[in-house]
C-alpha cells in the first residue's frame, strides 16, 4: 500500500485502532497519583498548595495530549523525533555542567537544571526515550546485517556513551543503572549468543568493586551497607524505617485515623507508601496490577512488532524496560527489598516535567501499538 494510503487508514481509524489496554491502565494510575499527591501535599506544603497539585494535573492532561500527537505521527517522522529528542537532550545534559544551577546539596547530583515557567527539568529523563528510539534503528541494521556486529557495536557505544558519560559525571548512579537495564534489555531482544552473556556477567562482577572504590559516594555506599546491614546507622535506616510503617499504617482500606506517618520525600520517591496510607492493600495491589497489565502488553505489542518492525519492537522493549525498572526499584526499595534510589514511581511520583516525559515515552508506544494493529488489519 502507498504510504499516503497508510496515512489516510492511520488518521481513519485511529480511535478504532488505539491501544485502550495500554492507555487506560496509565491513566487509572496516573488518577491514583493524583488523588494520593493531593492527599499528601495538602498538608505540609503552606502556601505551596493547592498550586503544586493544580500543576500536577496541567502536567497530566498536557502529557496526554502529546501522547496523542506522538500517537498519530507516521513511522518517518517518529523516526525524527527520535533523533531530536536524543539530541536536544545531550544539547541539555552539556548545559547542566555549566548552568550554574546545582541541587547537588539536596539530592547528591547536579542533574536538573531551571526552565523558566517549567522550572527545574531533568535532562537524563528525556536521555532515555531518545536513547531507545535511536538505538533502536542501529539495532534493526544489525538484524537486516546493514552492519555487522563490530560495527553495530561501534555505532552503539558512539549513541549510548556521550550521554552516560554526561550523567555519570552529575552524578547519577540510578539513571546511569536504568539506561544499562535498558541496553541489556534491547541488546537480549536483538538477540546474543550466551557466552557474550556469561562475558558481560563477569565484567559486570569485575565493575562492581571498581564502582565502590572510584565512582560511587559516601551516601550512595551508606544506602548500599545500609540494605545489606539494617541499622547499622540509624539515621541512614530512618527513611526505610518510616517507609515500612508508612505502608502498614495503610492496612486494608487506607488508614483513616488522621495521623500520617512522616516519610521522607513521600510526594516523590516513597509515594508509595502514600499510596498504602491513603488506600490501603487494595490501593496498592490495584497500582500493581495496573502497571504489571500495562508492561505485558507492551511486551506483547512488542513481541508482535519483531517480524514486521524490528526498529518500533526494540524501540518498545527498550521503553517498557526503562518503566519496568523504575516500578521495580521504587517499589522495592519502600518495602526494602531493594536499597534506596532517588527513582520515582512512574504516573505517580510529584514532578511535572517527569509526567510529561513519562506521557512521551507513552506516546511512542501508543504509536508503535496503532501502527500494530493497522498492519494487522492490512
């Protein structure tokens, strides 16, 4: 079919088309963001409430809107905003070293930077919808042997290293861990014999001690020891100590005594033990559900997409892995399964500009899902 035909079907049938098990899941879960953010930051904030959940929501409805915009965009020019995205961001990370603008005091990296109106933004989360859709096209070449495996693997240390770089000199430990997730993720879907699976194993088992003693921080390693040896430091233990009581406060509806449990950070990185305190074991066991249902099916759509599209299926497993990564690590490092991280829960966690990053990396997959279903149809 010409491509003016496949636009024509694509605009005609769009609505028809739309993947509803992967945009209603985010949406329910960005409403129980909501409702537990407003909860949340309606006590304690002063004067910054109610603006900062007024601007939570502007953040979701403007997300969806360019979900919706990415979602109609034929293959080309995603193609193009891939390539954008990827170099607007490393124009940004550059400009993070230099701007003068530091939080490094509060959170430990100099990873955002200040937008006027928007306010601070961090570049790393735009990094990784770039880096999946580019690296993407490098490795469907490699799956048509455009390149061989040399020259693939050059090509994608030359598109993964200059940010990486950039965000390990922030420094940010968790990013830098989510983008490799990512990578691995994408370079199993591609596909790789095991022994180069056992090599990276034993480098990754190499880099271990090479990252403690040059590269992590005296607070990066106290949270590390910390979840290995609980209580040794007391004031280290504090947050997850909270956290826990946070999230058995919530008991089975929610708790409704009146008296919060002071969690740290509770609008951003522990939002889940709002979540718990505000609706209880039936709140988080639907958020669990509803992301575990939206992560399956973008597998799924993904799996479907490898024969046809390899670019848009590797482009879907890198996203889905970057998402899944974050559900995981937030999730576990509440219930201190997995030690701290400044990683927020996705849809949920407080930050307008991570919303809308969150709702672009959605947008794409929306996109890859009609495109899915149309050449289904076809």
């Amino acid at each position: 079919m010409p491509n003016t035909g496949f636009e024509q079907l694509k605009s005609d049938t769009f609505f028809r088309k739309m993947d509803y098990w992967m945009l209603v899941p985010i949406l329910s879960v960005a409403l129980i963001g909501l409702y537990v953010l407003n909860r949340v930051l309606s006590s304690g904030f002063g004067d910054l409430y109610p603006m900062n959940i007024y601007k939570q929501s502007g953040a979701v409805l403007v997300g969806l809107i360019i979900a919706i915009i990415l979602s109609l965009l034929e293959a080309p020019t995603l193609r193009l905003v891939g390539w954008s995205v990827y170099g607007v961001s490393l124009l940004l990370l550059v400009y993070v070293m230099v701007d003068g603008y530091s939080l490094s005091d509060q959170w430990g990296a100099d990873s955002w930077m200040l937008l006027p109106v928007v306010g601070s933004f961090q570049p790393s989360e735009l990094a990784k919808v770039g880096l999946a859709m580019v690296s993407a096209q490098v490795f469907e070449a490699m799956n048509k042997e455009k390149f061989n495996w040399w020259q693939g693997g050059l090509l994608l240390l030359a598109v993964y290293a200059p940010p990486v770089l950039l965000i390990m000199r922030q420094p940010d430990f968790g990013t830098t861990m989510v983008i490799l997730f990512m990578f691995v993720c994408m370079v199993f879907a591609w596909g790789i014999k095991w022994r180069y699976v056992l090599l990276g194993m034993s480098a990754a088992v190499i880099a271990v001690p090479l990252a403690w003693f040059f590269y992590l921080g005296d607070f990066q390693k106290n949270r590390i020891i910390t979840f290995i040896f609980p209580g040794h430091d007391p004031d280290a233990s504090f947050n997850l100590i909270q956290a826990q009581r946070a999230i058995a406060s919530g008991g089975l509806f929610g708790n409704r005594s009146g008296n919060s449990v002071h969690v740290p950070v509770k609008e951003s990185d522990f939002i889940y033990t709002a979540v718990s305190e505000h609706m209880g074991f039936i709140g988080t066991t639907a958020l669990l559900i509803l992301a575990f249902f939206f992560l399956a099916r973008s597998l799924y759509v993904a799996s479907s997409l490898s024969m046809e599209r390899p670019s848009a299926a590797y482009t879907m497993v890198g996203l889905t892995a970057a998402m899944a990564i974050h559900y995981i690590e937030n999730l576990g490092m509440c219930v201190g399964l997995l030690p701290i991280t400044g990683i927020p829960l996705p849809f949920v966690s407080l930050g307008g500009t991570a919303m809308i990053v969150n709702f672009i990396s959605l947008g794409v997959m929306l996109n890859l899902s009609v495109e899915r279903n149309i050449l289904q149809k076809e």
